[in-house]
C-alpha cells in the first residue's frame, strides 16, 4: 500500500539532481550493456546488442501479429479480472458483514491466498480444456484471494462513526450503500482490483507459457525456443511497460489521491 | 435571560430512562433512572465523570440505541429511530473523508433529494455560518482537527434540526481551539435560538454556554443535581473570568470531584484485578 | 491481522463450521464422482486422493523434493537478505539514489518478473539457479522497499534522543535507526520468502525442474490425476505450514509494542 503514492510521486522539476542522476543511472546502465553485449564474456546472445533489441522492438510493434496475440492475452486478463473480482468482492462483503463467516471461512482464504496458483494449471486444463478457457479459469483463481481479503479487510475498517452518522441523517439502506460503505470502501477496492490484476496478469501468463497456441505467454516462449533473444527482450520491456501502465491506471481511476486522510 | 421553568413548552422530555448492558462480567447499568426535559430554545448540559454513560445516553437520544427503558419524546413524538428533528454532532472524527467541505455539508440535503444548486447554495450558508469561507472546495484530510469538527458541525445544522445533540464535539482538541469554538458554537447557538443538548465532561465549557446543567454520577449513571446558569446573554469566553462564574464551576466540580474520584478508584482496580488475573 | 482476527474467539462454533464445510465439500464430491455424475477421469473421488497420498509420499520422494525445494528457498531467501535490506540501507542513506529509484523499485514490485524465467533459463540452463535467481528477484523489490519503510518510520523522537547523546552517524545508524526498522525489515523478509516460495514452485512446475512444483507437472503428464491432486494437496499444506512458521518466528522475534 506504501507504494502507492509513490508510484505516482511528486513530479521534480526538470534538471534536478534527481532527474540527472536518473538519466545517469539510465545512460550508465545501458553503456555497461552494451560494452557487455561486444565484450563477448557472456554467452552469445545473452546480452545482445541494444541495437538488435531496438530493432527487434521495432519490428514487433509493427506487426500485428504481436497485436492479435496481445489481444488474446488481454481478453483472458479481463474476463479473468471480472469474474475473479465480482466473486472476489461479493465473498469479501460477505465475510466482512458477517463475524461468524469470517471467523469459519477466513482462515483458509488467508492462508490459500499466497499460495502458487500454477500449480492448479493441470486440473483447469482438466476442466476447461487447452484453449483461452483454462487461462483464464487460472486467472480469475488468482485474482479472487486478494481481491476477496482485501474487500472483507476493507468492510471491516470502516470508521463506525460514518455509519452512525449515516443513521443519523435518516439514509436509507441504498443511500447508506452508494453514500457511505462503497465510498468509505474505495481504497480497499481499488487496492485489491491493483492486486488481483497484478496475480490475474501473471496466471494467465504463465499458463500460456506452459501450454498455449496464441497470446503473449505464448510469443515469449516461442522467442526461447528458436533463442531469438532480442525478439524476448523487446516482449518483456512492453510487457512490464504495459502492466505497470495498467496498475498505476487503475490506480488513478480509483481516485487514491482524492482520499486524504490524516 | 433566565431559563423558563414550566413544563409544557419542553421540546424534548426523557422519562425515567434506564440502559443496561450484558458484559463478559455480568450486567452493568449505564444509566439508571434519568428524567429530564430540555425547552425550546434552551442550551442544556449533561455532565459526568469518564464511564458515567453520557455516551449511551446520547446514543439513545440520537435513536441509535433502542435496548432501553423508558421514553424519549420529541415535540410529544416518541422516538425509536433517528428522528428527523434532532441533529447528531460526534464526538469522533466524523467526516467523509471522500468529500469536499461543500459536498460533507451538502450531505442530508442531498439525502432528502434537494437539487444540486439549491443544496450547494445552502451548505455554502452554513460553511460561511461556521466560518469556513474559502475552504469549499478543500477535503478534510487538508483541514485541522478543528476545521474539521465545524465542517460536522455545518453538516448537522444544514439539515436543520430542532434540537442540536452533541457529545463531546470539542474533546479532541487542544483548550485554545475548544475554546474558541464554543464561542462559535455560542454564536450560532444565539443566532438560529438553536435548541442544544451538549454532553461533556469539561466543567468550564458547560458552564460557559448552558443554560441548565444536569451532573451525572459515575456508574450506575444516575442525576445528581440539576443546576441553572445564571449568567447573562449573549455570553463569550471571556465571562470565564467573572466571579459568578468561577462560583458555578467550583459548585459542579464539588459535585463531580466525588464522583470522578469513585471513577478513578474504579478503574485503577480494574487495572489491578486484570494484572492479577494474567 | 485477519488470522489474529479469527484467533481471537475462543468460541470453537465458527472453526468448527469452516472444518465442516470442508468436510461436507469432500463428502459431496464423493458422492457426486461415485454416482458419476461427475466425470471421474476428471475429477477422481476424494477417497481416491487421499489413498493415493501414501503411494505419491512414498514413491514419488516428496521428502527428498520438499528439501530440495526449501534449499531453494531458503538460499533466495538468504539472498533477499543480504541485497534487500543491504539495498534499502543504501537508498536510505544517500537520499538522492532513493529519490530518484524508489518509484523504479515500487513500479517493478507490480511488474510480472516471473515472466522473464525464459530469460534466466537461457542464462542457468535448466538448474537450480534459475529457479533460485527466479525466485530472488521476483521477491527483491518488496524486501527492500520495506526497509526503507522501516528506516524512515523511525519516530522523530527517538532521533533527537540519539542526537541528544551524540551520537556519531554511524552510532545512530546501528543503535538508533536499525533497532527501531527490524521489526518492519521483518516483515519485509517475510514477505520476499512467501513470494520466493510462490515463484520457486511456479517456476519447478513450468521448467518440469526440481522439488515440488515439478512433482505435481510430473504426474500431470503420466495422467495419474489422483496423484496430481494429492501433490497439490500437498503442496498447499507445505506452502501453508511455511507460512505459519514464518508469521511465529516474526511475532517471536517482533518486541512487544
């Protein structure tokens, strides 16, 4: 959670010190490369040359090819996301509203959740069969366990006395719902949505990996096998490009800097 | 102006009001048999040592807490929920911290459906009443404790209530700020002839703004005195230095001194029963 | 904190509900598998799974790939150690570095490192380094972002008290600064391990190499389902009981507040 206002940070003028040293950790990083990629000490094609990898980048992002793949891979995400995030809401309300549910159920979902997902890939397989389906069955797995304790998490640390005033005033259940609990809930929603997208992301990805025919999971592996190692790089920069995109997103959907707090 | 004494233009009565609550180590009375009744226009105190269910009897008062005996009556309405003619001050920090200044004042107009403009144009009144002007827009996570608890206090005043019900609005802040905003609250108080129910355990700030003061006993809660304030209006904290009212603090405080001290000893054995029992 | 939650009842009707519906679960299946209404060559009946726990123990040598996969483990871990909190004490003390890579460090804690296990099998070959560099940097940026946490949350107060004392800088690192951090450096640990632990037995199923992980592909891949689900019962229970372990030995370590 700390590290959400800093990915997202005060932005430093132009020029600072900051913003240098920035540019000469970047420019000193990228020069040791490639002094490694032509020193010939590693294994060849480790550490190709940042031309190649420029020009593997380039070539990716102008096939669509890359596009239909990234796009099955996004679908699986999203389905993943939202029927692993509805499930994951509606049980985590239930927990939260109701002590004795969380007492008897809660346990399990504490100690379930961080455990590796993958490893319920050959079961979806099983069940769901080899195409896009069982990605995101794997998905929508990981991504309901932090979404669902965040939300019962959440529920449960509403500030009492917003509720009493909400009584106070006379609202009734819908106002007290849209008004008072969803709102005094966002943080924790929004947190938990950034969770299960990160875990959801990373199912679906590593499921393509181990048995697919399309999707980026896919393209990576297919780039291992024939050791094209600059197409692999150019991939995971977009990839990690992307997927930090996307969690800072949701983030600043969600409002988190609106909610202040002392 | 001397509180008028005749029944009949009570707004509010509580009628041999009694709370209990079953706790790990049996029952524990939290009020025990309070009457009284507060008139329009009146500025009425209920004071008590810390455990003395001031609390609870805010809370039943609000309608928050039905468990009880007895009778709350409001206009001669018997109250069983939140009534619509008595407004809610917290003692907690209790804005939504989601919503400007504006929208936290704008908030039980917008719960009975009043149009956007309407509503702004009226929390903006009370905003400037509290003396907030300039912060509309700011949310309260940007504003002091003390802002904050007049942001509440326009929240409770925009949705006009007939009885003003507060419990320890100003117990979290420092004693320069607390003082001030009584003079605030006073202000208001005078302006609107705002009917106000104040629970409290500061002697002073009872003394500075009541027209009646009614002194709980510690546990079980019961009414131990019930004193009028005789000092003139339109008052400030400056009448904190007249004789009379150096008089009326040292008359409450012999009251509670008793009872506080019955508080105290109370817990310290509760503090050593507990080591003893671990 | 919700484990503390439920732990704090000392009524045994909820836990009791939780282990009744679990068992309940069970029982359905069996019946549901039993009657064929489900299919058992994809689902196999509880009773199977759990008749084949001895057989999987014993002939598959979960105890030899269990040890396996803790050294794996335990040397990321070992390893999150020393860099993380070496790395977060450095971008403490020289602020500059901290401003300028902090975010670089929040930002790839939400990035899918994992995913570059093609990249470290090209690098380790299919070995235990993979898996170990695997699991040591998909769990670093936490590590070390929480040292910093631990270092800055250091209470105002207890700074001026070291600088009352004078202190040198290096006295109120060790004496003032460290102390008043391990508690939240703990923390920190003990979430880069669960997260080592995630990605070492994701990355043993995915690469069909090592301990665990790689038990679990293996029967997959012979079709002996019951087998597949006994190991990932077992993995469950592994993973669940090192959670435990981990969160005693922080509350034993953590002083009382």
């Amino acid at each position: 959670m700390a590290e959400t206002g800093r990915l997202t940070g005060n932005p430093a003028p132009a020029l600072s010190p900051v913003t240098l040293l920035r540019a000469a950790i970047i420019l000193g990083v990228l020069a040791i490369w490639e002094f490694l990629s032509h020193s010939g000490w590693l294994y060849r094609d480790v550490v190709p040359s940042l031309l190649a990898i420029g020009r593997a980048l380039l070539e990716l992002l102008t096939h669509g090819e890359y596009y239909f793949n990234l796009g099955v891979t996004t679908a699986e995400v999203g389905f993943a996301l939202l029927v692993g995030g509805v499930a994951g809401v509606a049980a985590g309300i239930l927990l939260g509203a109701n002590r004795f549910l969380a007492k008897a159920f809660e346990p399990y979902l504490y100690y379930l959740g961080p455990t590796p997902k993958i490893i319920f890939f050959p079961i979806m397989i099983m069940y769901f069969g080899v195409g896009p389906e069982s990605k995101v069955a794997l998905g929508t797995l990981s991504c309901f366990f932090p979404v669902a304790l965040s939300v019962a998490a959440g529920m449960r640390q509403i500030d009492r006395v917003l509720i009493r005033v909400g009584y106070s005033f006379r609202a009734n259940t819908w106002q007290m719902v849209m008004k008072i609990y969803l709102p005094a809930m966002r943080h924790p929603i929004i947190n938990g949505v950034r969770l299960g997208l990160g875990v959801a992301l990373i199912g679906v990805l590593l499921a393509e990996t181990k048995l697919s025919n399309k999707g980026i999971g896919f393209l990576i592996i297919q780039a291992y096998s024939i050791f094209d190692m600059p197409r692999m790089y150019a991939m995971l920069i977009v990839l990690f490009v992307l997927s930090i995109g996307a969690n800072a997103l949701v983030g600043r959907l969600g409002g988190l800097h609106s909610i202040k707090r002392t | 102006m001397a509180a008028p004494s005749s029944t009949n233009n009570a707004i509010l009565t509580a009628d041999h009001i009694n709370v209990r609550f079953e706790t790990a180590e049996g029952p524990v009375i939290a009020v025990d048999d309070v009457s009284f009744d507060v008139k329009q226009g009146e500025f009425f105190s209920v004071i008590g040592p810390s455990g003395c269910g001031k609390s609870t009897l805010f809370n039943v008062i609000g309608g928050l807490l039905s468990h009880h005996q007895g009778t709350i009556k409001v206009g001669g309405e018997t109250i069983s929920e939140p009534h619509k003619s008595i407004g809610m001050v917290f003692q907690e920090e209790s804005t939504f911290p989601w919503r400007t200044v504006t929208d936290n004042v704008a908030f039980p107009l917008e719960l009975i459906g009043m149009e956007k403009a309407q509503r702004i144009e009226r929390a903006k009144h009370f905003i400037g009443m509290v003396g907030l002007n300039g912060f509309e827009n700011r949310y309260p996570g940007e504003l002091s404790g003390g802002m904050r608890q007049r942001v509440s206090l326009a929240r409770t005043l925009a949705s006009e209530p007939k009885i003003l019900l507060m419990d320890e609005p100003f117990a979290a802040l420092d004693e320069q700020t607390r003082l001030l905003l009584g003079d605030k609250v006073l202000q208001i108080q005078q302006q609107l002839k705002q009917t106000t129910l104040l629970i409290t355990h500061n002697i002073t700030e009872a003394v500075q703004m009541s027209d009646r003061i009614l002194v709980m006993t510690y546990r079980p809660g019961k009414v131990k005195r019930i004193v009028d304030i005789d000092l003139p209006r339109p008052r400030t904290s400056e009448i904190v230095g007249s004789d009379a009212f150096g008089h009326y603090v040292a008359q409450i405080w012999s009251d509670l001194r008793e009872e506080a001290s019955r508080g105290m000893r109370d817990q310290e054995k509760h503090v050593m029963d507990e080591g003893a029992s671990s | 904190m919700t484990a503390a939650t439920a732990r704090r009842s000392r009524s045994p009707l909820p836990a009791a509900t939780g282990i009744g519906a679990l068992v309940a679960f069970f029982a359905t299946m069996e019946v549901l598998v039993q009657s064929g209404m489900v299919n058992r060559f994809i689902v196999p009946p509880p009773s199977e799974i759990f008749g084949s726990f001895g057989r999987v123990i014993v002939e598959e040598h979960v105890f030899g790939r269990f040890l396996q996969t803790l050294t794996e483990c335990l040397t990321a871990g070992v390893m999150l150690t020393v860099f993380g909190v070496a790395g977060g004490v450095l971008m403490h003390r020289f602020k500059l570095l901290q401003q300028a890579c902090e975010t670089w460090v929040a930002a790839l804690a939400s990035a899918p490192i994992v995913l570059m296990y093609p990249l470290f099998l090209v690098i380790y070959g299919r070995s235990a380094w993979t898996i170990i560099m695997m699991g040591f940097f998909a769990a670093l940026p936490p590590v070390i972002l929480k040292t910093i946490e631990g270092i800055s949350g250091t209470r105002k107060v207890l700074i001026n008290v070291g600088r009352s004392f004078n202190l040198t800088p290096s006295q109120q690192f060790w004496k003032i600064l460290f102390p008043s951090a391990l508690p939240t450096i703990f923390v920190g640990i003990r979430l880069g391990l669960i997260f080592a632990l995630i990605n070492i037995v994701g990355v043993e199923f995915l690469i069909n190499y090592g301990g665990l992980g790689q038990l679990i592909n293996d029967l997959a891949e012979r079709y002996d389902l019951a087998g597949t689900y006994a190991a990932i019962c077992f993995v469950i229970l592994v993973s669940v009981l090192f959670f435990m372990a981990l969160e005693k030995v922080e509350r034993w370590l953590r002083p009382v507040d």
